[in-house]
C-alpha cells in the first residue's frame, strides 16, 4: 500500500511538472458549453469562444461534440468558479482535475498488470504508457480521451472479475460513461459488449444494458430537441465542412489504407513514429496468448475497430493534434503484453540485449515530453520549432520569459527525470 501511494503521487507531481495555464484551440468548444451551461444558457455556445468545433443549425451554434463530457465537468467548474473566481484558477482547477484522473488510471493500469508480470515490470510498464506516449501531452486537459480511458482501463479490469455482480455493475456503467463522452465508443467498444454477452449467456443479464440505454436515449433526445431529429448528431453540421450538413460520403472519405499511414507511421503524428516503444508490445501478444486468449482476442479487436473506423474518417488523426488523439483510450491495453517484454528484458543479463529497448526508451520519452510542454494541438514535426520559438506553456517557468536555452534545458530535465526514474526501478535489485 506504502508503494501504491508513493508510485501514485510520482505519477502525478511528474504529471504536474508540465501543466499548461491557458486553453488549447480543442478545448474551447466544451469550455464554452460548460459556460454556457453555468451562466444559464443551456446548450447554446458562443462561435467566438467555442472556436473551430463548432456546429451551427438554424442560425444557432452548438458544441460538436458530445455533451456529456462537458455535463460532467460543469459541477466541478461551477464549485471553482464559486471558491477561486473565473479566468486562470477554474482552468488550473480542470488541469489538476485530468492529471487526477489520469493518476488513477496509471493506478488501475498498474493493479491489471500485477495479474500478469512482477511489480517491478508493472511499474516499469505503466510509467511507459503514461510518459513515453501521446497520454502525456493530453493527460492534463479537457480532452475527451482521457476520460475515455479511465472508464476503459477501469471496465477492462472489472472484466477479469466478471462473475462478481459488482465487477459485471463497474463494467456497465463505464461502457454507458464512455458513450456519453463520445458518440464512437459504442462502435470502437462493441468487442466488449460482445465478450460479456457471450461469457454471461444469461437473459437476466439484460439489465446491465440500461445504463447504455439511458444513455443512448440521451443522446437521441438531445439531437431530436436541437437537431430536429434524434440521428442528426453535433458532427454533421461542423462549420468547417464545405457543405452543411455535411454526407457519411465525405465524413468518412479517406481511403483506408492512407488513413492508417497517418495514423501509425506518419512524420506528422503516426503513433509509432512518436512511440516506438509501443512496437514491442506486439512482440507482447504472443505471450498473452498463452495466458488469455479471449483477452488477445479482445485486445486485438478493439484495436481493429478503431483502426478500420479512424481510417476512413476524414480527419483520422484528429485533426492538429500530437499524435492520433483518436487511439489514446487504447494504448493502456497494450501495456499487458508490453509488460511480458519488460519481464523478460529484467530477467536479461546481457546488456547488448537491452541497450535497443533502452535507446527506443528514451526516444519514446523524450518526444512524448515533447508534445507534454509546448501544446496537445501541435502536431509531432512542429513541435520541436513550437518549443525553440514560442518556448515552453507549462505553468512552473510561467515567471520566466520565453527562451530557447530555458525551454530545451526544461525539456531535458523532465526527460532525464522520468528515465532516471525507470533506470533505478529497471536495475534495483530488491525483489518485488
């Protein structure tokens, strides 16, 4: 518990070295609706404060995405606009808010891979997750994904418990919060609902899809009330199509193959090409294969899903953004096979085994702090001139002025601090 508690506050102060003090382009359409939904205005945003992410139907403007996101969030804001004031302190408030939330889920991530690796490797591999990939540059905003994630990572752990009624409750309603916070989640997650029908088979089991049908009945509504029409969802009615509203045909328009180049190997924000580390994860599958099969299987169809969804979307990496925002809820499932890796790397002896795995390493660092102290809205090939030249927007050199020297010597120390970090637990001695 000693080492729970002490990992956990690692996480998050190492999380808080690089908080940003203002707002994002992306953020703006869900700050807006939460405004909006405070100061009594209902559903309505302002164009000038949403931003680019904005949809507009019979003259009246409306966030883009899902509500729900922004429906959670607004008690909160409320509360911090009551105690701290607006401006700057009701934004710190939603920062420490995701690192929080981004905390816990690191916190699960580790407790699901200590049922399948040492506590060393799990440590090891949920600091990986966590700072040697895109999840570093969102993990502090209003970002839809990293919330996703904690709901995934969290129903994703109930599942090895399934034959408990609260394991089976956990599992519905983050599956249902998912939904709410964005629309695709009940496509991208289908394997889930699939594998729990079909290891349950039991009728009475029904009722833990009334979360999700509360939920989509939400959503309907909402649409029917705004939209004229309980299928016309935020997205097709985005200003920034050439046509409003916009066809399926367009929206989903990118050739498949194309799409998955931007997505994995693309010098822009491929994910692979941003977090090499994630490759060895594949390497991971064949392990978990031995120990749970329907486990790799799930894992293995989430990211198919999502794959052949994203691809063909228009914009597939998410439009500006460091890395494919779209796959971040998904990266924590690879740490259980990556875990197998890590394993096996600490049982070798010799050190030209390791010395790649540790090179890749600290790539993979390196450029996730990257994206974590200039901006989540850069994507991957500008963000290295954003920090020589616009420098560093992370609150803890707030009172320095911008320089380049600052910025990359900043950029640095975070980099070594988190490697340093892993080397020790990677070559202490003390058994676990």
């Amino acid at each position: 518990m000693r080492n729970l508690l002490i990992f956990s506050v690692v996480i998050f102060v190492l999380l808080a070295l690089t908080v940003i003090g203002d707002l994002v382009p992306h953020e703006r359409s869900r700050w807006a609706l939460i405004d909006s939904l405070i100061t009594g205005k209902g559903f309505e945003v302002d164009q000038h404060k949403a931003g680019l992410d904005v949809a507009e139907f019979d003259g009246h403007y409306y966030s883009v995405f899902s509500p729900g996101l922004s429906l959670l969030l607004t008690p909160y804001i409320f509360l911090a606009r009551i105690l701290f004031g607006s401006g700057f302190s009701e934004i710190l408030a939603v920062r420490l808010l995701s690192i929080a939330v981004t905390t816990f889920s690191a916190i699960i991530i580790y407790k699901l891979l200590l049922r399948f690796s040492s506590r060393r490797s799990a440590m090891i591999s949920t600091m990986l997750i966590i700072y040697a990939t895109p999840i570093y540059a969102f993990s502090e905003t209003i970002f839809s994904h990293i919330y996703v994630m904690y709901f995934l990572v969290l129903s994703l752990y109930n599942l090895l418990n399934l034959e408990k009624i609260s394991s089976r409750m956990i599992v519905s309603i983050s599956l249902a919060m998912t939904f709410l916070i964005e629309y695709q989640s009940i496509i991208t997650f289908s394997p889930i609902y699939i594998y729990c029908i079909l290891r349950r088979r039991r009728l009475r089991d029904i009722i833990y899809l009334i979360p999700l049908l509360i939920v989509l009945g939400f959503h309907l509504y909402y649409n029917l009330t705004f939209f004229k029409h309980p299928l016309n969802f935020p997205e097709k009615f985005w200003i920034g199509y050439p046509s409003r509203p916009a066809k399926p045909s367009y929206m989903f328009s990118t050739p498949p193959h194309l799409g998955l180049y931007m997505i994995l190997f693309s010098p822009e924000n491929g994910l692979f090409i941003i977090s090499p580390i994630l490759l060895f994860a594949m390497l991971g599958f064949k392990h978990l294969w031995r120990r749970s099969r329907w486990l790799t299987i799930l894992i293995l169809s989430l990211w198919l899903i999502s794959l052949l969804l994203f691809s063909t979307w228009h914009l597939p990496w998410g439009g500006s953004s460091f890395g494919s925002r779209f796959l971040i809820p998904l990266i924590p499932t690879l740490s259980i096979p990556f875990s197998f890796i890590i394993d096996n790397k600490l049982k070798d002896s010799n050190p030209l085994r390791i010395f790649p795995l540790l090179i890749i390493t600290f790539y993979s660092i390196a450029t996730s702090t990257l994206g974590a102290i200039t901006s989540p809205d850069l994507l991957f090939n500008c963000v290295m001139y954003s920090l020589i030249v616009g420098g560093i927007r992370c609150l803890p050199l707030a009172w320095i002025k911008p320089n380049p020297i600052i910025s990359i010597a900043y950029w640095i120390t975070i980099t070594a601090t988190i490697s340093c970090i892993i080397a020790y637990l990677s070559f202490w001695k003390k058994q676990y």
